[in-house]
C-alpha cells in the first residue's frame, strides 16, 4: 500500500490496535493519514479502570483500591499482548501471578447443594483426594481410550458446541460442571451454544492430533514440544523473560494502562486525528468509488481510502443499514431483516454542516475531514461532486446473540477472620436442570474473582502499619443465561441478596461484614456468544466484504476475531499489517 488514509471506526481494543500498528506501519513522514472514531467520550471499549478512596468505618484505615469493570487478567500466551508491552515500555507496570501462587494453583467451583466451595484439583495426588474425583478420574479414562471417534476436521465446515464437544469426549456430567463454569467465566455463555471451533481451537487441534482423544493429543503435544504458534514475529523484547512461570498477569494501575498508553501514543503521531463521543452515523463508499467516507452524528464526514471496522457486528449491521435508510439510491428498499434483535436506540441523523471541523483537524490534501454543505449538493469543484453510493449490507452481522453482565466490586473492611480462602476466585455451573425460566427470575451468579488475592498489588494501603489486616475487594458477575438480576440492582433487596449468596457460597455461618464499597455496573450486550458455526460464516462475512467493499476495507473485533484481550489485540494488529 503506498501512502494510504484510513479511517478506523470504533475505538475499543481492537480499533485501537489497529490505529497503533498502523501508525508504527505508517508514520506521519510516510504521508499516509489515520482517523480512529469512536463513539462514546472515551476510548478503550469496554476496558475501564478506576481508582476509588476506600475506609474502614470502625477502625478509620484507608486504601486507594483499584476496580476493573471489563477484563482484569491476561494469560502470558498472546503474544501480541507481549509485543504491546514492550513497544508501549509499560514492563515495569506489569503485575504477575506466578504459576505457584495460591491465586494461580487455587481455583474453585460453587456445586448447587454443595456447602461452601469446591477446590479444582491442580495435581494428581489433590485430585485423589477431591470430591470431583468421581467425575474427573472416568472423564479422563474415557476420553483416553477414545478409537476412531469423530474428530473435528478442522479443515471441513464441521462444529459443535462446547458443551456437545465435551460430552463426546468426557461425559455429561463433566461438560455440565466444568464446561459450563468456565464458559460462564470467559463468554458469561451458555456452553450449548457457544461454538467450540470458534472457542477453543486448539481443542479441536489437540482431538485431530490425539486421533479422537483430547488426553492423547495433549501428551503427544508435550512429548513433541510441538510449537503452536504461527510462525508470526512478534517484537517482545525482554517482556517474554518476564513472562516465565507466570500464570496471569495486570497492570498496577489496572487493564487501562493498555488502553491509555496506546491512546497517548496515537495522541502524539501528527498524523493521527482522534473523533471522540462523535459515533459514525452513516458509511458509503466515497464519491471517487475507490474509497470510503463516514459521516459522524455531527457530521463531520471523513474521506479516505481505506476503512477499518471495528465495532460490535450488530451495531456496524445498525450502521450500515441507517445508512442505506439516509441513501436516496437505497430508502425505498431497506427495512430491518428478519430476526435482527439488536434493540439499541436508533441512529442520529447527522446534522450539517458542521462549523467547528476543519478547524479541530486542520487535515488537508486527498484526505479529507470536511463540513458537508448539505447532503448531496455539493459544488462540482468539491471532491464530493455526487452522491456518495452506501456500502452493501453483509451477511451474518446479526447471527450472534450477546450475553449481557452485571458485574459488581465489594470492598470488605479489614478482618481477622478472611472472607475467602486464598485463590483466584470461584465459577458456578449451569444448573442441572437447565437456567431457570423465564430468564430474569434469579440473581443468575456465573462467578466471583477474589481480586485482593490475585493483584492485591493493585491496591494501596493508606496505613501506617503495614501488618495490619487488609480490605478484601471481590468482583461478582452476574446474568449472562440467568437474563437480568433479580431483585434488579436498582431494588433494596439486592444488596441483602447479593451479600447472604455470597455467604452461603462462601460457607460462612455469620453475615458477612458490611462493605464499604459496592459499585454495580451493568453492561449490555457486552460479550459476543460465537455460536455454533461461527468459524465458516465469518470466512463467508470476509468473503463478502472483499467482493462488496474491496480490498481496502476489513472488518474486525472481538464479535469476528474472538473475545479476548489477546484476540481483539491480534484483530487489530493483523488488519494493520495486512491490509
Ligand atoms: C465484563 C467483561 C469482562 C471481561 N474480562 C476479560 C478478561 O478478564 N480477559 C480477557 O481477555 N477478556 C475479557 N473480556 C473481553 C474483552 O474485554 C472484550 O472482548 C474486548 O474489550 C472487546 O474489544 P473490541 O474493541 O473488539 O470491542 P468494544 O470494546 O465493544 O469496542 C467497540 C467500540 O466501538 C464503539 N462504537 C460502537 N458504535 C460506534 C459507531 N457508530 N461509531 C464509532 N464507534 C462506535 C464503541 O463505543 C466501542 O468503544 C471481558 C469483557 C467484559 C465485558
């Protein structure tokens, strides 16, 4: 690509990936030119880091404790998270959980009926003396002595859920309890429903290498050293060092290092333009036909020659359609598809002109940020001399349903007696007979994170003595399956609620001491369920924006490439370096 102007739309992780690899591709002296836009006052999506002053009532010790309200951990495997790292310099904010920390080796389940919490053997003779061992020990035999089963063959359209692919190999009882707890942790999913090509690929890698059996393809994997990864070069510097013997790993200040270090160094590239809390309101292929043009809800419209997509399918499907709606070319013809679900509030329309543009970016040249001088009227001599055409809808934007997450921080005050045993936290299974109905008639918990134990470096302790007993800050989440928490966190009962289930969970005979902080954050359609099927439609979706939009634009995050910090980072790194 020679020098090229690219407008990224949506600033979460992966937009921002985006624009940061990019701008490293193409610095301000290449002459190319990069316009992220994001919607909201903020970037980061829906990474957000907080600090808040916390004190005890009775005994007046302070601390300034840190609350994730999106991700809060990060695995050491994601390269791509590594090379950020390194290239942001934010090693010595790096916090890592050693592999033999109790926070790493200590992870639990809550079994309906069972008093208190379970402990996941982390070791063979732990797993002897476990009450899972009855499920564990024939899941793992079963699996083992697999012949000629069927295997997944990653290179058909093949796919099955989570929880089918892991009653294929370990039995039901094992995928309802294992299975759907850690798809409660990571997608807050139903595991009958999340598609286990799209979510574990190197299960399916591991099944086809073990000839059916997943325990055979994993030893095999070990006895060969096989080496995973893509053959990629990743620049990560000593941060790799850093990474050995780590189980997960934050920041001091939190997840939001990443996304504000990556934002600052945006905000120094001459080149770059950052629109924010101005959200794209319509999207068309720019009047010359080789480009693009967005137009935001206040209608500054940006030309350029490539775009980058990187907002939540649905809402790019809301996008686009709004934007047909807006077409003279299209109005007659568009209506909503059936099934779209997405019920968000409609678009703005864009008011022109918009005064204060040119003068905000001072862009000039074949790149162009302009007032629109109303709509399709625009003088002969202006590089918008016609209507510009919308771009085609996609397919599949609205395939996946998104879970929704309540996800609320408690801060306890110091005490003798501990809250919760030390350890990264617990997960909740599915309940044996399916999620109550009608969704929304529980306080539907998927898990709690025992935050203090894993990162308590995260937290500052305003006290002198440092010996003296600290606050102890947990994360509950709550819906995803369950539907909307009941009592609803607006309602009295939920705190009392919240606070004897927890209790129970944590096999206290007393109340809980009451907190001094509790923040209840409510985050909407927030994770994608890449459904059974995911991996084939979305090859179909890039197909078709090749064939439709061109080769100059992509689409990318967490609803295409995978939810995780890893995958949203490796979406945005990859589009800049491909496209
Ligand atoms: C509660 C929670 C906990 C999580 N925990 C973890 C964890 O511990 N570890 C982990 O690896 N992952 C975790 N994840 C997953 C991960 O954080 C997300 O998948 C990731 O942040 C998604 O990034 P994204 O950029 O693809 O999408 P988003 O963050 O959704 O960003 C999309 C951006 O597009 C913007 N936008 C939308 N419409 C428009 C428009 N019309 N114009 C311009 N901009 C627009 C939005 O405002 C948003 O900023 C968690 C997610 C949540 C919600």
């Amino acid at each position: 690509m020679g020098s090229p102007s690219v407008t990224i739309v949506g600033g979460g992780l992966s937009g921002l990936s985006a624009a940061f690899h990019l701008s490293r591709r193409f610095p301000a002296s290449s002459g190319a030119r990069i316009t992220l836009v994001e919607k909201s006052n903020r970037l980061g999506g829906w990474v957000k880091s907080e600090r808040a002053r916390v004190k005890d009532r009775y005994g007046g010790r302070q601390a300034d404790v840190l609350l994730e309200s999106g991700p809060r951990t990060l695995r050491p495997a994601s390269k791509a998270i590594l090379e950020l790292i390194h290239l942001l310099n934010l090693t010595t904010s790096v916090l890592t959980v050693p592999r033999t920390a109790p926070a790493a080796r200590n992870r639990f389940l809550h079994i309906s009926g069972a008093r208190g919490l379970t402990k996941i053997p982390g070791s063979l003779p732990s797993l002897l003396v476990s009450p899972l061992v009855k499920i564990l020990v024939p899941a793992i035999l079963a699996d083992f002595r697999r012949r000629n089963g069927r295997v997944l063959n990653t290179s058909q359209a093949n796919d099955e859920s989570v929880d089918a692919f892991l009653t294929r190999h370990f039995g039901s009882e094992f995928a309802q309890v294992f299975g759907s707890a850690l798809i409660h942790g990571i997608y807050a999913a139903d595991s009958r429903q999340l598609s286990i090509r799209a979510a574990f690929p190197a299960m399916c890698r591991l099944e086809e290498n073990g000839k059916g059996s997943i325990v055979r393809g994993a030893i095999s994997d070990m006895l060969s050293l096989t080496d995973t990864s893509e053959g990629l070069t990743y620049h990560v510097g000593d941060v790799a060092q850093l990474m050995k013997g780590v189980s997960v790993y934050s920041f001091r200040d939190g997840m939001q290092t990443l996304t504000d270090a990556m934002t600052n160094y945006l905000k120094q590239q001459q080149n770059v333009v950052i629109v924010k809390g101005d959200g794209a309101a319509a999207l068309a292929k720019s009047t010359t036909g080789d480009g693009f043009q967005v137009t935001t809800e206040s209608g500054k419209e940006i030309v350029s020659s490539h775009l980058i997509a990187a907002m939540p399918l649905p809402l790019l499907h809301r996008l686009l359609a709004h934007s047909r709606s807006m077409s003279p070319e299209t109005s007659q013809s568009t209506s909503p598809p059936p099934g779209s679900t997405h019920n968000a509030a409609p678009l703005r329309r864009p008011s022109f002109p918009h005064p204060a543009l040119s003068l905000k970016t001072g862009i000039r040249g074949r790149y162009m940020v302009q007032s629109h001088a109303g709509n399709s009227a625009s003088s002969p001599s202006s590089p918008t001399t016609s209507t510009p055409s919308p771009v085609p809808l996609l397919p599949h934007l609205l395939a996946n349903p998104s879970s929704s997450v309540t996800v609320v921080n408690i801060v306890f005050p110091p005490s003798d007696k501990p809250i919760h045993p030390d350890g990264f936290g617990y997960l909740i299974p599915r309940p044996q007979q399916g999620y109550p109905s009608p969704p929304g008639s529980t306080l539907g918990m998927l898990g709690t994170v025992f935050d203090s134990s894993a990162l308590s470096g995260q937290d500052i302790s305003i006290c002198a003595d440092h010996r003296s007993p600290k606050f102890t800050k947990v994360t509950v989440m709550l819906g995803g399956p369950y539907g909307p928490p009941s009592p609803a966190p607006a309602s009295p009962d939920f705190l009392p609620t919240l606070l004897a289930t927890l209790q129970e969970h944590l096999g206290h005979d007393q109340p809980l001491p009451e907190p001094c902080l509790v923040r209840v954050r409510e985050h909407q359609d927030c994770i994608p369920t890449l459904t059974v099927g995911h991996v084939e439609r979305m090859a179909e979706l890039r197909a078709a924006v090749k064939e439709k939009w061109g080769e100059n634009a992509v689409v990318i995050g967490a609803s295409i490439d995978g939810v995780s910090v890893g995958d949203c980072i490796e979406s945005g790194r990859r589009a800049a370096l491909e496209l």
